[in-house]
C-alpha cells in the first residue's frame, strides 16, 4: 500500500480501516475483472496497457500538480514505471491467463521474502531469525499452493510470470532503498505524484512492447463471460481502470495517512484473499484445502518478511522485527 511522508497529522483510524479494506476490496478484483477480457480475446499485454494507460490518463492532473518529482526523482519516478507498473501488471495478467488469479497473486507475496534473499544471499548482511522464519513460511506456503509433491500439476510457465512479477517488486523495492528517501531536506516524495508518474512511464512503455495499434478492439464492442454470466467487456475494462486500479490506489494512499504503515500492511494482505474468494464464486476458480492453507502461510510469511526488512542499511543487523525499526517500503501495491 503506498506510503505517505511522515507528517505531525494525527490519524484517524476508524475511518483508515474502512479505506484499506476499500483498497484491498478493489485491488483484489483487478484479476478476476481481467481474466473474462483475455479469455474473450484480448492479449493479456493489452489488458495491460489499457489499465495502466486509461489510469494515467485519469491521474494526469495529479501528475502535473508533483511535475517537480521528474527533476528531483527521476531514477524512482522509471523504476516504478518499469518494474512495479509495466514489469508486475504485465507478468500477473500473462500468469492469469494460464494459473488460476489466486494462486498468482499469492507466489507475487513472495516479494517480501525475495527481498530478504537478496539482502542476505547478494549483498551478505545478516537478517533475524524473525525475518527466516518469514522466508521459510513463505517457501513452505508456495510448495503447498502449487502442489510440488504432485509434480507441479499447474502451468509452469503461468507459475514463471508469476514469480517475475513477484521480482518486479523486488527490483522496485531495491531502488526504493536508494531512491525513496530524503534528500536535500526536500523530504520523502509524495506517493501519489510517484504513482501518477509511474502510471505515465508504464503505459509509454506497454506502447512500445503491446503495440496496441495490433489489438482487436471487437473484443471491448461484444461481451465476456463471467462465471457463466454474460457482462458488456467495456464494463469489466472500466472496473479494472477505475476500481482496481485509480479508486485502489488512491484510498490505499489515504488509508496508509490514517493508519500506521504496519497496520495498513497486514490489512493489505486481504488483498489476497478478496482475490481468492472473488475467482472462486465469480470464475469457479476452486482452490483444494492444501492450497489454501499454504496460502495462509505465504501471508503469514509476507507479513513477518515485511515487517523484519529495512529500506535503509543501518549500522546494526538489518531485517530485524520489532517496533521502531525500518521495513520494507509499502509506496507499490500489487495487481
């Protein structure tokens, strides 16, 4: 859930909850909005550029209002074009399309986990056993939401997207650790110039690879099938732009400035679950009792992960739970 600058701002938790569960509600949809349009015809690059495109068209104004950031933030501002919007959106639909939406959202939760790997296996700093045990949760969930002992019964390629938009996070959190601080006693950047902004480098991207001019746009004049109901796609495309993607990250952005970072955090982690539960009774994507509980442990995992990684390089050993210490930046969202 992105972040906002620490301000002297009491918060206002009651109504922080309601905006996070809002956000978490309309993140998780995004998939099981999406998958109809690809079924129906679209490329799941397409589905991407116009999510990513119609929703930088509509934060266009914020965009001008923080044009200050492209000076003074340039590396983030691409970064979060690159790897969390065009790298995590295009690698989650292209994972929808072949595994079913909760288990791809729930291998990109093992973001959190990846970015202790990195700290402790590339660049050897010592992490808490607390931060371990978030990683061997979260391995241990994804062999149960994959079914390993089974021979990897899903498609593999559809679990590889997956995992590459897990790491598309990782490279974003990685440069956040570099980028996302103050400098020059101007502050943090605001979360939502860096979405704005990161929405316009994305869809400038997604142009250059869809190639949108090749799309059938037929497809957005018919309907798409959901869960044996016929619904007008263009209804489906404006959900996935305006719900799950501006109205989501916005009341993420509020929820975040109402409530501490940690506990819009964990109440993020429904996300994965509202996903779940929307494609098992909207796309009769059934999970088995296996995967759901290695579901729950691959949260599990993300939240300890999250909670025990720094977004700077202290002195002392880094990855360390507890209150008062860093943790992983929260201004990127999954799909």
């Amino acid at each position: 859930m992105p972040e906002a600058p620490q301000t002297a701002v009491p918060r206002r938790a009651g109504g922080g909850i309601g905006l996070a569960l809002t956000s978490a509600f309309a993140f998780g949809g995004s998939g099981v909005a999406a998958k109809p349009l690809i079924e129906a015809g679209l490329d799941p690059l397409h589905v991407t550029w116009l999510r990513v495109t119609g929703a930088a068209l509509v934060l266009l104004p914020l965009a001008w209002r923080h044009r200050a950031l492209v000076r003074e933030r340039p590396a983030l501002l691409v970064g979060f074009g690159l790897l969390a919007v065009a790298g995590v959106q295009a690698c989650y639909f292209a994972a929808i399309a072949r595994i079913p939406v909760g288990v791809a959202l729930l291998i990109e939760y093992l973001g959190p986990a990846l970015v202790l790997a990195w700290v402790r296996f590339v660049q050897r700093r010592p992490v808490s056993r607390a931060a371990g045990l978030g990683v061997v949760l979260a391995v241990a969930g994804l062999a149960c939401v994959v079914q390993i002992w089974a021979g990897l019964r899903l498609d593999a390629l559809g679990l590889l997207l997956a995992l590459g938009a897990a790491c598309c996070q990782v490279g974003y959190f990685i440069l956040s650790d570099h980028g996302g601080t103050p400098v020059d006693g101007r502050g943090v950047p605001d979360p939502v110039g860096v979405i704005a902004y990161g929405l316009l480098v994305g869809a400038v991207v997604l142009t250059v690879v869809a190639r949108p001019w090749t799309m059938d746009g037929h497809v957005l004049a018919r309907t798409a099938l959901m869960g044996g109901a016929e619904l007008p796609a263009v209804v489906l495309l404006a959900w996935v732009v305006l719900v799950a993607t501006v109205a989501a990250y916005l009341t993420g952005i509020v929820a975040v400035r109402r409530l501490s970072p940690q506990v819009a955090g964990v109440v993020a982690c429904l996300e994965a679950v509202v996903a779940t539960g929307l494609a098992w009774v909207l796309l009769g994507e059934r999970l088995a009792a296996v995967q759901l509980l290695g579901g729950a442990l691959v949260l599990a995992g993300a939240l300890t992960a999250q909670r025990s990684t720094p977004v700077a390089a202290p002195a002392e050993p880094v990855a360390r739970g507890g209150d008062g210490e860093t943790r992983l930046p929260e201004d990127v969202r999954l799909p």
